[in-house]
C-alpha cells in the first residue's frame, strides 16, 4: 500500500509535475470509472460531474465525458479545475478546455500538475438534489433552530448540505440568516439523515466546520461526533452501496432504460416510491414548514372550483401556490424557470377532454431533469382511478374539512 502512495508523492501542498505520476493517476481515474467535479477556473458556478472516458497521450488529451452538457458558447482555451480524490488524498488540477469530442464528450488537456490539497480523512460522495437525500440538523433545545436542506455529499466522517431552511424552534418562524449564523465549531446535537439508499433515517450528532455561499445558496460542512458501532456500520452501508453504483453505472444505459415503457411502483426513484418512515418522530412544525416551503403547480381551469382548491390547499399549509390553466402553460412555466425548485403538479383534466396517463408521463419526459415531477390527478366523486404509477397518484377532492387528502400530498413531495 506504501509503495502505491508513493505513486503521487508524499508531500501534502507540493506539486506533482511527474508526467509518469499524472499519467497514472488518469489512468487510475478511468480504471476506477471515478466521478469527480470539474469547474471553470474562478467560476462560481455549479461543478459539472466528470469521468475520464479515454486519453490520446501522443496529443495530451484527455476526453472526458460529463453528466450535462457544457454551455454552447464554452470556447477552446477556457482554463478548468479538476477536483478529485485518489488513495485518501484530494488533489486539484488545472486543464484546459479542447472542444467537443461527441456527446456530452469533452476534450482538455492532460493536466501539468496536481496540487495535493487534500485535509479529509475520507472519500467523499456526491449525492445530486434528485436523489431526494435530505438533512435536518438542531443545533439546541428551545430556542434553538432547525435547519434542513438537500445533501451534498458524505463520508465517514460527515457531510455536506445545502441549507435551504432555517426556524426558530420556539415560535416555528422562518429566518433567512448570513453567513455569520454558521460560525465553526457550533453543535448539533440532532442530526438526521433521510432517504439514504437502504436507510430511512440515519442519526449522528455533529459540529460545523466549514460554510461558503455558491449562486445565493449557503453549503455547511458538518464533521460527526463519535459514531457508535451501529451508526457506522450504518453509514459503512450506505457508502459500500454508493461505492458499487459508481462503478456499476452506465450513464447513458440508465437513462434509456428508463425512459423506455411505463415505470412500475418498484423500479421508480420518485418521491412518491418513498414512504416517510420517519413521520411519527418529525416534529409538526417540520411538517408545517415543509408545507410552507413545497412548490406547488395547480393546473385547473380558472373558476370557482379553482379557488375552492387554491384556499384548501393553503388551509393545509401548501403556501407557495402558483395556478396555471392548462399543462402547456405549466409546461412553458417550469421550462422557463429550470433553477427553481421541482415542484409537485397538483392537476384536474378539462371536463370532457380525456388526457391519459401517457400524456402525463409525456409530459414529465420533456421536462428532463425534471421528469420525476410528481403528479397529484383531482378525481371527484366516487370515481376511482388507478394509475399504476407511483409518480401520478389520484387525490381526492380538496377540501378544508376533509383531512385524508394532505398526507398523500406530503408523501408525493417527500414529507
């Protein structure tokens, strides 16, 4: 083991200029089908997630091929930083941008040097906003607050999360607080991980250690205390699971494989596949501020019927309402807002026009990203509907004295 980190050097912050030593850790990256980010030098934008997909090492060329697609206008010579992790030790290095070698098949130039810069003890792994892992952290008893947000990524040693909310655990009010509110070395001492592959929940408790802000969002660093022998095995799990779908993956199979034919309830990673295993134990103010926070997209005809369900839903707590009069607008609506949050489709067919399942899930599709959109379909009456998709589920008529109908919708948008 010695003999192989000794590959890259052994002075963390020296450079290694080697071209043996670079040349192996690439081939190591590709060998390993690795993930890792690569970024505009000095950008602040989101990292786009790469794999080394071949090397020319007479032209100095490393093609590598990533999960979106770089913009348009991206010209040859645009410096980039690679970030990626081999043998326990995270190195940076600088390339530069080639041109388009196919799809979502980019050219860069073998990189010159890597710069250790590495002060983790573990792999860290990355988890996309989709994946629906989510963190709620308390940092005290009343009147603490609680925060709660998407993961990031996660290691033994801890985590990374977006923070998307942040309430007073005394009042239940909102607070929208800067950078200065996550100061290192505070302490949480409830820390909970939801929806993790195979693992419900996952508990800890845990110390900030790091917070930056990237495109207005704020990003926490969170180091575990002591895990019990439980809790790593746990976590060990989780990570092992990770670890084999990195190097099982195929991108472009995945994606095909799920677009073709209907999704059955087993095979769907949507919201709606998931069950809150947790509820019993999330306080109600989680709750209710979770309602507060879920986007909701009413696509009904406008009308008295209309407000009858707009004032429903804000009785239940689904504030952030927005009402549109058919899908083509709810289409061109979220088309043209991509960075927002995905929202939960609360949706009533015209009367006397048939839109079938299919369309639907057509219509999920030409979102992209996107096309896990949950879908809640208004029936009224009696009328029963099966759909047999998990992501498009029938919800009766909304009404403020009716309570069965909420919990379906807390489930569709991961509640």
């Amino acid at each position: 083991m010695s003999q192989e980190k000794s590959t890259y050097g052994s002075g963390r912050g020296t450079p290694v200029e080697g071209f043996a030593q670079i040349r192996q850790a690439m081939l190591d990256l590709f060998r390993m089908e690795a993930e890792f980010p690569i970024r505009v030098e000095g950008a602040h934008s989101l990292p786009y997630t790469a794999k080394v997909h071949r090397m020319d090492l007479e032209k100095g060329l490393l093609v590598l091929k990533l999960i979106r697609p770089l913009p348009h206008e991206m010209a040859p010579g645009a410096p980039f930083e690679m970030l990626f992790s081999l043998e326990e030790q995270r190195f940076e290095a600088p390339t530069v941008f080639q041109g388009r070698e196919g799809y979502l098949l980019y050219g860069f130039t073998l990189p010159a040097q890597m710069i250790p810069s590495d002060r983790r003890q573990h792999k860290r792994y990355p988890f996309r906003p989709r994946e629906k892992a989510y963190v709620v952290a308390q940092d005290g008893s009343i009147p603490g607050h609680g925060l709660s947000g998407p993961l990031v990524n996660l290691s033994l040693g801890g985590l990374a999360f977006r923070v998307d909310r942040v309430m007073r655990l005394d009042d239940h009010m909102r607070v929208t607080p800067g950078l200065g509110f996550f100061e290192r070395g505070k302490a949480f001492p409830m820390l909970k991980i939801r929806d993790l592959p195979k693992l419900p929940i996952f508990e800890a408790r845990g110390v900030l250690v790091n917070a930056w802000e990237r495109d207005g969002e704020i990003i926490v660093d969170i180091l575990f205390g002591e895990l019990q022998e439980v809790e790593l095995r746990e976590i060990q799990g989780v990570l092992e699971l990770r670890e084999n779908m990195q190097r099982a993956s195929s991108g472009t199979a995945s994606e095909g494989a799920r677009d073709s034919g209907p999704r059955s309830p087993a095979a769907s990673k949507g919201p709606a596949a998931r069950v809150a295993p947790a509820g019993k134990e999330t306080p109600d103010a989680l709750r209710r501020l979770g309602r507060r926070c879920t986007r909701l997209v009413l696509v009904m005809a406008a009308g008295p019927d209309r407000e009858q369900v707009r004032q429903a839903l804000g009785t239940a707590g689904f504030l952030r309402l927005e009402t549109v009069d058919t899908l083509s607008q709810a289409l061109a609506s979220l088309r043209a807002d991509r960075s927002a949050t995905n929202p939960l489709l609360v949706f009533e067919p015209p009367p006397g026009e048939s839109v079938s399942l299919l369309d639907i899930q057509t219509f999920q599709q030409e979102l992209g990203e996107l096309r896990e959109l949950p879908v809640a379909l208004i029936v009224r009456g009696d009328a029963v509907l099966e759909t047999g998709d998990p992501l498009i589920r029938p919800l009766p008529w909304p009404t403020s004295e009716d309570l069965s109908w909420p919990p379906l919708l807390d489930e569709l948008a991961g509640l």
